[in-house]
C-alpha cells in the first residue's frame, strides 16, 4: 500500500513503505523490531517518571497515569501503547502506515486494552482541533520530512500545561559507529537502511526548533547499553540516544 500524504504533512512516504513492510514482525521480540523491544523498560520508565513529576502524581503507584489523554506519534505496532494503558493513561495510537496500524488493534484487542489506534497524520488531528495532555514522538523526528512543522505540529496538539516526549538519536561520530555501523551492519539488530545518520539530530538542534513554539527541555537523559548485562538503561550519556521532555514555557 501507498500511503496518501495530506497537503502540509511531514510525512517521509518512503520511510512508511519501509516499516510498512515489516509492519507484521511488531509484536516478535527476535524479529526487525527487537532493538525496540529492548528499548522499551527503559523508555517507559522515564515516560514514567517524567509525567509524574510534571503531573504531580506518584510514580510507584499502580496507576500513576491514570486519567492522562496521550498522543502516540508514529506508533508502530503499539509497543509504548499497551504498557502506558496497562499504567492507566487513555492512549490514542496514530500512525501513517495502515499495516502497523492493523496489528497494534489486533494486539490490542488480543491483550484487552482500550486503545484508540488510527491511520492518520497528526497534521489532520490537529485540523480536528484534538488536543491531549501529553503527545509522544519516540524514534520518529529522525524519519519525517520537515522536522520543524512537525514539532510545530505537536506542540499545536498539547492542552496547556500539557507535555512533548521526544525519544531520537543524536548526530554525532559515536551514534554513526552504533547505531548504523554496529546496529545495522556489524550486529545486524535493524535492516540496513534503517537510519540516515544526516538526519539525526542533536540536543541543542532540538531544542532551537521548540523554542520558537515557546516549548523547551525540562529534562534531557541519555539511553546506555550495557553489553554485559544486555539491558538498556537510563543514564547522562547523550551522544547516541536520548530522551528529553519538553513543556510550554
């Protein structure tokens, strides 16, 4: 299938035909998508942490997000989906590719989970005048066409005193030689292709685009693997991936 790019959209078409095509793997831990399977503890706890803090909730409660309306940019096969739902958050679930959006309903509805999943561009929510309290762009500002519309876009979908997750790889020598020298072709852990290292982009990068929209980092953490104890962990490094939560100024 060909996805359809609305008028305005930072939608890559190319980059959705690729995971379009991976889209049935989502859910197999071993397959294409296994770096993000390992990803995921480590993410969801600093999502976690993050909106408790700025929410004022505690995060060691069962449902910590309980009540929270989020937006889940790009969300593939609804990896971060499922485990924010199961913490109490009302999730709504887009993406371009018509595939992964298929599976993530599938895996839903297998798993129980109130989930709204929809095949449709966040540039369309916001000509819906939708808004949510929190909007996520995980593993996703590296692939869109126009980075800056696009982060204008997600800042349009967040209520007042909501907040913008962001997950990305940072342009640096060190993210080239693992994430596309290791990941890609030494290890195999993504199909080569997967990354175009001119498109990553930095903190300070960022964090230029958001300020214009009156938005900036409250907090900016790296993701570290441990090869030893192959696990992903939180940690102060950002040369390669990082996390940063964004809030209105």
């Amino acid at each position: 299938m060909t996805p359809t790019t609305p008028p305005h959209s930072s939608i890559d078409v190319s980059e959705i035909q690729r995971f379009s095509k991976i889209s049935s793997q989502w859910w197999d831990e071993n397959g294409p998508f296994k770096p993000l399977h390992q990803l995921n503890p480590a993410r969801i706890q600093y999502i976690r942490d993050c909106l408790a803090a700025h929410f004022q909730r505690n995060s060691k409660e069962s449902f910590p997000l309980k009540g929270l309306s989020i937006l889940d940019i790009g969300c593939g096969g609804g990896l971060v989906a499922e485990p924010l739902t199961r913490l109490g958050a009302q999730i709504t679930g887009i993406d371009a590719s018509k595939e992964a959006i298929e599976v993530a309903a599938a895996h839903a509805a297998l798993m129980e989970l109130p989930i709204d999943y929809q095949c449709i561009s966040a540039e369309e929510l916001v000509t819906q005048k939708k808004t949510y309290d929190v909007v996520l762009a995980l593993e996703i500002v590296e692939h869109v066409a126009d980075v800056p519309g696009f982060l204008s876009t997600c800042t349009e979908l967040i209520k007042p005193q909501g907040a913008l997750i962001l997950t990305t790889l940072n342009r640096t020598w060190k993210s080239y030689a693992f994430a596309i020298i290791g990941a890609e072709y030494i290890m195999r852990l993504l199909p080569v292709g997967t990354h175009d290292w001119n498109k990553f982009l930095s903190p300070a990068e960022l964090a230029s685009y958001l300020r214009p929209l009156g938005f900036s980092f409250m907090n900016l953490r790296g993701l570290s693997y441990n090869l030893f104890k192959n696990k992903w962990h939180i940690s102060s490094d950002l040369d390669v991936n990082y996390m940063g939560c964004a809030t209105k100024d």
